[in-house]
C-alpha cells in the first residue's frame, strides 16, 4: 500500500510539473530585432494573444543563438532553418511553419555584372549555415565556382548599409531591400540574374517533446499565423492595419510603418510567403535545397519527412 501511495505521489508531482510547464509563458527566439519583416508575424501574435496564448519574446543576434536557444531548453520556439543541427542533433528538433521562402538577390557595386565575376571574391551573408549562406553554396555548385572570403552580418538591412558605405561589393539580400536599394540607388548598383528557389528561409521550430506536451498553445499559435498567413494573400495592407501601434512594430519609425503596405504587397506578389504555411511542399523543397547547399548530409531519397517537419499542428490548422 506504501508503494502504492509512494507512486501515486510521484505521479501526482509529475502532473503537477507537466501543468505547470503547460501554464507557463511561451518563449519566443527571435532571430533579428522587431522590423518590417517579422510585422505580419506579429499580428500573428496579437490573434494569438486574443485567443489566450501568453508569450514572450527575445531577439538573438543571430539564427544560430536563436538555435542554440531552443537547444539547451532556455527557449521554446525559434526562428530559423536549422536543417544540419536536426540531422546532427539528439534533440527531436522539428520545423513546424514555413515563415518565408528564400526569394533573395545578389547585390553588388558595378564592379560586377554577372555571378561567374564573383568567382574568388569576397561576399557578405546573414550568418554562417543560414539561408544566404546556402545560396552561395547552391551558387557555387551551379555556377562551378567559388566565393572569397565570407564575411557575416545578420540583416538585409545592415548589409545594405555596407554596400551604401562601400564596406563590401557583393552581398545576398531580401526582396524590400532590393527594391528601396534599387529605387533610391540603382545606377551604383546591379542586381545579378538569379535562379527561382521555393525552399524555406525562415520557418518556425521547436523541440518535437515541447510540442506535443503543449499542444494547445501550439495548435493556437499556428492557427493564428495561417489566418493572416492566409488573409494576407487576400490583402496584403491587412498587415498595416492590424498592426498593434504600442507594440514592437507600432514603435518602429514612421517611415517604416508607412512603407509596410508596399512591402507586404511586393512581398506577396513576389511568392515570399506561402498562404498554406509551407507544409509537404515546403519540407520537400527544402531537403533538396539543403541538401544542394551541403547543410543535409547522405542520399537525398534516404531522407525523411518525419525527421524535420512535425505536421500535425499545421495540419489540425488547416481542418
């Protein structure tokens, strides 16, 4: 009888730590600070928030501590593509929701005009492993040739302002920043002819047991990001006009605000994101693209589905 209530105690415990666990706050890792890009993200947010998800926020330097995050257990979600640390992991790392596809462009000054002059010279990226960083091994591959030196710098932004000040030649950035690049300086610059690449460069990831034991926050968390997912293929100004003005968004300057309905409806039109939130589409794209890139090691048709992409949540989404 004594094990019996020794048992029952310690079950008792384990469901109290479970429903403790389910209670607490989800823990966000962003990748990059607040900006016009993660808007529509944060409208998502806000429904979930109307639909009783509690959340919290931090914005790493990088993909890779926004990884390293969810890894070690002091984050829950994280933004990223981290296809070599799942197939390298012991952690059941798992991709939940594409967030945007890889629809990015080499930039450079005049010096060159085509990606075969970039053979040996140095370029500018997002971060090591990245989605930029797999363009130019995919670039290398294709074109039979290699880049210089790699330098890192986390935002299309940022490396904008590096081509700007002639602190770099060459760089990989982001369809808004191509554009406002262009407009205001398109006789410095040229964008070089680039192949169409549906495969995933942000996307949304957690440890698959933090998932299933949570899924009801789960479950709200992608059902609101597949309504404005979705709402925002109908009408891309949906965004500036659910956007909170006293949150992380609202306080970004004026001139980013007024520009956030051109840029979700060039962002639109140009295929970033997909209004199913990626799904078997997405995760296939992505193996064979990260596989090109040598971020997925082995024979791609021995890859598994199930071994990067957990369905379920996006699926019950959708129903």
């Amino acid at each position: 009888m004594r094990k019996f209530f020794q048992s029952l105690a310690t079950l008792l415990v384990l469901a109290a730590v479970a429903a403790s666990a389910q209670a607490g706050k989800v823990r966000i890792a962003l990748a990059e600070t607040p900006s016009d890009e993660l808007a529509a993200f944060f409208v998502a947010l806000d429904r979930a928030k109307a639909k009783g998800l509690d959340y919290e926020w931090t914005a790493f330097a990088d993909e890779e501590l926004a990884i390293q995050a969810i890894l070690s257990g002091k984050m829950d979600i994280g933004f990223g593509t981290p296809y070599s640390v799942m197939q390298k992991s012991k952690a059941p790392i798992r991709i939940i929701f594409q967030l945007s596809k890889l629809k990015f462009f080499p930039v450079t000054s005049k010096k060159y005009s085509k990606l075969e002059d970039l053979k040996g010279q140095p370029i500018t990226l997002h971060s090591r492993g990245g989605g930029t960083d797999s363009i130019a091994n995919v670039i290398e591959e294709k074109m039979n040739m290699k880049f210089g030196n790699r330098s890192y710098v986390p935002g299309s932004g940022n490396r904008v302002a590096l081509l700007l000040g002639g602190k770099t030649d060459a760089t990989i950035i982001d369809l808004s920043n191509k554009n406002k690049l262009m407009k205001a300086h398109g006789d410095k610059f040229n964008v070089l002819p680039m192949f169409d690449v549906d495969a995933s460069d942000e996307a949304l990831f957690a440890n698959l047991n933090w998932l299933q034991a949570n899924s009801k926050d789960v479950d709200i968390f992608v059902s609101s990001l597949l309504s404005v997912y979705r709402d925002m293929a109908k009408d891309p100004k949906i965004i500036r006009k659910e956007t909170d003005p006293k949150g992380p968004i609202g306080k970004l300057p004026k001139e980013v605000l007024d520009s956030l309905d051109k840029f979700y409806t060039d962002a639109v039109e140009g295929g970033l994101y997909d209004k199913d939130g990626g799904g078997m589409k997405a995760a296939m794209a992505d193996m064979e693209w990260y596989s090109r890139a040598g971020q997925l090691k082995g024979d791609l048709k021995s890859l598994k589905v199930e071994d990067f992409w957990y369905m379920e949540p996006l699926e019950r989404a959708k129903k």
